[in-house]
C-alpha cells in the first residue's frame, strides 16, 4: 500500500487540525498516511508567552525519512504571503536528497491557512511549489472538478494550487464544510497521481543519471 506523509508546522494549531483532517482523507481513500511535522525554532519561553500550542501529538520528522514515503503533503501557515520560516528551514536542509535524486517521481502537495480572507493562501503554496518542483516531485494541486472550488454561499479558502482555509484569527471557523469537502477531493486526486507514477519510471529514466549529473556539485 502507498505510503503519504502529512508534513506540517502548525504554531497555533490551526494547521495541526487541517493535517488531521488531510491524513483523513487519504486514509478515506484507501492509502497509509502519517503525521508529522517541522521542529519549532521559537525558543521555548517565547513561543509559551506568545500562546504557541506546543502539545502537538505529532513526532518530529527527521530529513532522510522523506524519501520513505510515496508522497509528501506538506501544510504550513502564512507568514506575509509566503510559508513559514520554520518549514523553510526544514527544506533547506534536504540537499542531500535532491543531491541524490531521493524525491524524484514522488507526489507533492501543499495545504495552507491564514487568519484572514486576503491572506496571502495562493502566494504562500506558490512560494513552495518551487521547492518541490526542485525535487522532481509531482506536483498536485485542487482542480476545478472539485466544485466546491467555485461556490459563493460562503467565506472558505481553497484554490487550483491547493486546499487551504480560512481560520479567523482566533481558529474558530479553522474547517469549514467547503475545506472539508476540498480535503477529500484532494486526496483522491493525490490517490489517482500515485497510481500513475511509478518513481524510477516517472520521466522515462531512472534516477541514476540524475545522481551522476549532481555528483561534485553543492546544491
């Protein structure tokens, strides 16, 4: 059975529920799927005093269990319309991968959130997809198939580049039945983007040529 991983940084806990609640819906549709997330780098006394919800049940992922999943669904909050500092940093430190080729072929994803209508959601998965592109990753967005996409009977986030939502700034309207509904959708689109791809065959070539290609140089 495939395996997807839920990678999140979540400091309010807004973003720890909509990983919940994607892990949810890959399960629904019948693939393994974990939950885990990006290490804190708030100093502990600052992130108590700035409310941080810091009893995650979620465990730290480590950078070399990445290339164990089948596809990676990552999920960070907005910080000024880009993703934030602490997912970054994680990212920053998966050279070794990229140097040998460890994402390649895999299914890529990103799910958002912000306080407000006009936060930012559509920059900040578009600030991460470069990333995984970098990877050779497959990149999944929200089609417009989903039709939830288009309706106008309520406030809700979701885009083509991704599920996101719209939490209000105290996380009381966090999932609405809209970005439920999109979570769903997503992982049966993700579901159908794994079965058609198989890594080593993805780009008609394995990653062997990939690897030499990199060898020597410093990502």
């Amino acid at each position: 059975m495939p395996k997807v991983l839920i990678l999140y940084y979540s400091a309010y806990g807004h973003m720890e529920r909509m990983a919940q609640a994607v892990a949810e819906g890959v399960r629904d549709a019948g693939v393994e799927a974990d939950i885990k997330r990006v290490p804190e780098l708030v100093p502990e006394e600052v992130a108590t005093q700035s409310g941080f919800k810091l009893d995650q049940k979620a465990p730290i992922a480590t950078i070399a269990e990445l290339a164990d999943y089948d596809a990676i669904i990552f999920g960070s909050g907005t910080r000024f319309g880009v993703f934030t500092s602490q997912m970054r940093n994680f990212l920053d430190q998966t050279g070794p991968l990229w140097m040998k080729g460890a994402l390649v072929g895999k299914v890529g994803s990103v799910f958002t959130g912000s306080g407000t209508q006009h936060g930012g959601q559509e920059s900040t998965i578009l600030s991460m997809i470069p990333t995984l592109l970098h990877h050779g990753m497959i990149v999944v967005g929200l089609p417009y198939s989903f039709q939830g996409q288009s309706t106008m009977d309520e406030i809700s986030g979701c885009s083509p580049y991704g599920a996101s939502t719209i939490t209000k700034p105290d996380g009381s309207a966090c999932l609405r039945r809209t970005n439920l509904q999109a979570r769903a959708f997503k992982a049966t689109t993700s579901r159908r983007s794994l079965a058609n791809s198989k890594h080593d065959l993805t780009f008609g070539a394995g990653t062997e040529g990939f690897q030499q290609e990199q060898r020597g140089l410093t990502p």
